[in-house]
C-alpha cells in the first residue's frame, strides 16, 4: 500500500523534478553499494576460485558490467582476475555479436560483418577483450572471441558451420575440451551454449527449431576480403517459446551450476557438459526448456 501510494505520488511530478529524483536516488544507491556492497579484483579471484574456476581451464565468459555491481576496478580488470587464475594453460572465450536482436532482424537489415572491425554489442568487457588483440571466429552470426593456447582449435571452421550454435561449432568443441562458462552478473538465460543444447533436442519439440530454408549472411575475412555464408535461423515460434530459467533452475537445484553473490555482483560457474546432461535428462523425463503447451497445434502448422 505504501509502496503504491509512493508511485502515484511520484508519478505526478512534473519531468524535471522526476529527473532530479531518480538521479538523487541512483547516487544514493552507489553511495551505499560502494560502502557496504564493494569488492576489489583480488576478492574476485578468490571466489571465483572457491567456486571451482582453476589453472588450465577452458572458460565461456558471460558479463554484464554496471556502475552498481560493487566492482573497484575496470571493466578489465574482471577479465584479468579470471586470467590470473587459469593461468597460461588456460583459454578465456566471450561472445562478440554484433546485434542484440534476433539473428533473423539482424540479418534482414543487410549488415555485413567485419571480424576485424565490427564492435562486439555483448558489453563493455567483450569489445575491451575484443580490442586487446583476441582471436575472433568467422562466423557472421555468432562471433566468439578467444584468448590462450587453445583459441585456434576452439574457433577454427566456424565459417563453415550452417548452424552457427551447432555441430563442428566452437560451442561443440569447447564441449569436447570440458569447458567452462562463467556468468559475472548476468542472467543464466544470456546462456549461449543453450543454442548447442537446444539442437540436440530438436527432434524432441513439437515445432521446428529453425526455418525451414537457410538465410544468407555476408561477412568479410580477416584479409578483407568479402565471402557470404548460409546460415539456418532460428524459428521465431522456438524463439517465443524458450524458457531457459527452466534448465537453470534445475541446474542450480541439483548443482550441476554453483551461484555465488559477491558484492552486489551476481557469480554463477558451470560446466558445459554438466548442463548438457541435465538437460538431456529432462528432456528423457519429458521436461523440456520450452513452452510446449499447445504443441500439437504447433506442430500442425
């Protein structure tokens, strides 16, 4: 009641004084985040190494990078953190799409991809590691970056892949390598390799998981020179349907992901092949990560 009563009231201010006030607010929540909710590079390394992230591993990082995360350093510096703790055996891989909409709008729009100088639009820490010199696949849909011994193995024919997420992709063989993915206050729904995941069930859904024809995507190679590729999409019928929380509910219940809050930064480490499992024996139960009610009438059209 008198959490309504204080937005209708708010809700009559004039703009300006609305302006005013949600500054005020925002600096007084900094204000008390820096004091009671902050954290430094070196309590980063160290959780992250409680929560199972060690030398020589393969890591996926997911991130989000806001004023309000607690965090005492630069953008950088999460990346360096995790760099110091895989040490020089490891690899550190991140998504660098240049879109955030569907793979479908972005490839209507005519763009074409340059893996030389196209920004990544996946947060201010993937194009930081993307201009510090990482190796980035050729895929002109789903670009990954990558850093350490492994980074050419993991990115290599990407290219050639029509399902980008799919077989003989990065995400198959970070697969193979027992890779890691790492959330820095991101939602387990950003989960990328859930696109690998949901290719091994798509026979199991009751609607197609891609468009039926592949769409053509123009992109330009690390000589400069322009090449094209087909690459299938995904439905936009799968796409309303997905419910990752589904897999990561189940996946934080039965810890095959371990969640951890630093700060006011939300951690989250999984094993790729640990979410794979769980989600094939959810699905061998008959639970899918998806909104299958009314699938008969899905597959029908």
């Amino acid at each position: 009641m008198i959490g309504e009563i204080k937005n209708a009231l708010v809700a009559r201010l004039p703009p300006a004084q609305k302006q005013r006030l949600k500054a005020r607010v925002g600096l007084a929540q900094k204000a008390w985040i820096n004091r009671f909710r902050s954290y430094g590079p070196d309590d980063l390394e160290s959780r992250l190494g409680r929560m199972g992230l060690g030398a020589g591993d393969i890591v996926l990082i997911h991130s989000s990078f806001r004023s309000t995360n607690g965090f005492r350093a630069s953008p950088r510096d999460v990346t360096e953190a995790v760099r110091r703790i895989v040490g020089p055996d490891g690899t550190i891989a991140m998504m660098s799409m240049p879109y955030t909409t569907s793979t479908k709008e972005h490839l209507a729009t005519g763009a074409v991809f340059d893996v030389r100088r196209t920004p990544s639009a996946m947060g201010i820490i993937t194009e930081i590691f993307r201009r510090s010199g990482a190796l980035r696949s050729l895929s002109p849909t789903h670009p990954i970056l990558a850093v350490g011994p492994r980074a050419e193995e993991l990115l290599a024919g990407h290219a050639d892949c029509p399902y980008p997420c799919g077989p003989d992709s990065p995400f198959e063989h970070m697969l193979e390598l027992d890779a890691k993915v790492l959330f820095f206050d991101l939602p387990f729904v950003a989960f990328t390799f859930f696109h690998y995941i949901e290719h091994r069930l798509r026979d199991r859904l009751p609607f197609p998981l891609y468009d039926e024809k592949p769409v053509i995507a123009r992109y330009v190679d690390y000589d400069g020179t322009p090449r094209s590729a087909e690459v299938y999409v995904f439905g936009q019928e799968a796409i309303e349907r997905r419910r990752v929380d589904v897999l990561a509910r189940a996946s934080r219940r039965s810890g095959t992901s371990v969640w951890s809050r630093l700060g006011n930064t939300q951690l989250v480490l999984t094993r790729m092949s640990a979410v794979l499992d769980e989600a094939l024996r959810l699905a061998e139960r008959g639970t899918l990560p998806y909104d299958v009610s009314g699938g008969a009438r899905a597959a029908e059209r």
